[in-house]
C-alpha cells in the first residue's frame, strides 16, 4: 500500500477495500444454469441425430453429414449456454460502491468467463465419462465377438494367419495343379484363401497367382482356362473396389472429425466471448438503476 504526503503536510492513504473482487456465488450459479441447459440440448441433439443413422442400407446419412451436423449443434450448445450461463452471473452479482466503471465491467466480464470454464469442465468430464464407457462396451462386445470367432475358426484359417504359409505354398505347387485341386477341395480353398490374403497385403497379386487361381477355378467349376481366368480378374476387382470404399469411409471419418475438432475449438473459443459479454451486459443491466436512501435533515 502506498502513502502520500500532501502539500499541508497530511498523509492521504488509498483506500482499498476489504472483500474479494470475486463473488462465487453467482459464478456458480451462472455455471449450474449454463450446465442445465447444456445437458438437454445434448439430448435433443442426440435425439435428432438418431433419426438420421438407420440399420437398413441406403436409408441413412452420410458419414460426413452426421459429423457436420454434430458439430454445428455443438456450436449452437455452446454459443446459447454460454450466453444464459454468463447473462444469469452478470445479473445476480451483488452492484459494487465506489468502484470505477471501467473495473466494474472487467469484473463482470471476468466473472462470466469463469463461469464458463467452469461449467466447460464439467461438461467436458461428463461427455468423456460417457465415451469412455460407451467404448468399454464396444470393446467388451469386438472382444465377445472375436472369442466366438475363434472358437468356430478351423484349423485352416489358423493356417492361413502363418506369415510363411503362402510361400510354403508356393515352393510346393504342384505342376498339375488341376489334379490337385479337384482331389482335394479343403487344401485348394485353404490355398486360394492364403493367396488372396497376401495379395490383400501386399497390394496386388502376382500374374503366377492369378494363373495358379484361374487353373484352380477352372477344376472346381469346369469353366474354360479363359472363362476362369475372367471370373479371377471379376473377383479380384470387386476386391480393389470394396478396398477403395473402405479406404474412401476411412477419408471421410478422418475429415469428419478433423471438422469436428476445429468447430469444437473456434466454438469454445466464441462460447468464452459471450459468456464474458453476456456477463457484463447483464452487470449494465443490472447496474442500470440506481437505489437511493433518502434520510431527513435534522
């Protein structure tokens, strides 16, 4: 604290005050009402937004629209919680006396940013909570899933997982490959299994494999070596197309969410703005009339 030495000879003392510029009452309740209403936004969003995800194909959204979709209503959650959470902490603070006005809106608008991050937090805490347990469950029911799938695998497709089976395959190829896959259905399958497999690895298959697979096919079904070689090349395509499309929903998933991230982001960022805005407009509102005491001259 600083004192002064006036021109009389007086010292004058500032005067401070002595109760916190931080009242957390209405912080708390600014943020509580901020959190009320971001929770039943969330279940309205969420409720329109299963309307648009369907188990029957061709009858739901895309990918990229559900995300857009969601984040734009995350953005409208935040801007309208932000405001009533800021708004109801500028209005319900106690009017500070003999505060300059320029403090007074800082306070206010102080006020209202935490009330904000603080029901942010919240928010955040919960939304993460229930993600956490809604992937516990998807992984419990993957992890169910590929117990049962074991369990039913044969012994071929355990094979088949064997990194060397496909080269074991290829060092004993048989010259008379049609002889052999008509006496032996289970090992020709097994076999056509391991090369498509490692064409799947590796990118591509070998023009050796497609004819090793034409000739194959050509056995078990009686197609000519030209017919069977056509229905290899069909087959071999549907492979690459199904690989794009799974490549193409991996995209759209890796966009989606990237769009997803940065709305969350510019929104926080613009939910923080109003609430302080929102705040301090609610402290000029509240500001606005002034009470007096009127006592008599004695």
């Amino acid at each position: 604290m600083s004192v002064s030495m006036t021109g009389s000879g007086e010292i004058a003392t500032p005067v401070e005050s002595s109760k916190s510029a931080m009242t957390w009452g209405p912080i708390f309740g600014g943020a509580a009402a901020a959190i009320g209403v971001t929770l039943i936004l969330l279940l309205l969003g969420s409720g329109v937004g299963l309307t648009m995800v369907s188990p029957w194909s061709g009858q739901s959204s895309s990918l990229g629209t559900v995300g857009v979709t969601a984040a734009i209503w995350l953005v409208v959650v935040q801007w309208l919680s932000s405001g009533l959470g800021g708004y109801i902490t500028g209005r319900l603070r106690t009017k500070w006396a003999a505060v300059h006005t320029d403090e007074v809106f800082f306070r206010d608008t102080a006020h209202g940013f935490i009330s904000w991050a603080l029901a942010t937090i919240f928010v955040a805490g919960f939304l993460a909570s229930s993600l956490t347990s809604l992937a516990g469950a998807g992984a419990q029911a993957v992890g169910s899933a590929a117990t049962a799938a074991g369990t039913a695998a044969s012994s071929t497709a355990s094979a088949a997982d064997l990194p060397t089976a496909y080269f074991t395959d290829a060092l004993l190829r048989p010259e008379q490959a049609r002889a052999g896959a008509t006496s032996d259905d289970t090992a020709a399958t097994a076999e056509v299994s391991r090369i498509l497999l490692n064409g799947a690895a590796a990118g591509q298959i070998p023009d050796d494999d497609k004819a090793y697979l034409a000739t194959i096919v050509s056995a078990r079904t009686g197609l000519s070596e030209a017919d069977a070689r056509t229905r290899v090349d069909t087959v071999l395509k549907r492979i690459d197309d199904a690989k794009v499309a799974a490549q193409k929903a991996a995209d759209e998933a890796r966009k989606a969410a990237s769009t997803t991230a940065l709305l969350g982001a510019l929104s926080l960022l613009i939910g923080a703005f109003i609430a302080a805005a929102a705040a301090a407009f609610g402290g000029s509102q509240r500001d606005e009339e002034e009470d007096l005491i009127v006592t008599s001259r004695i």
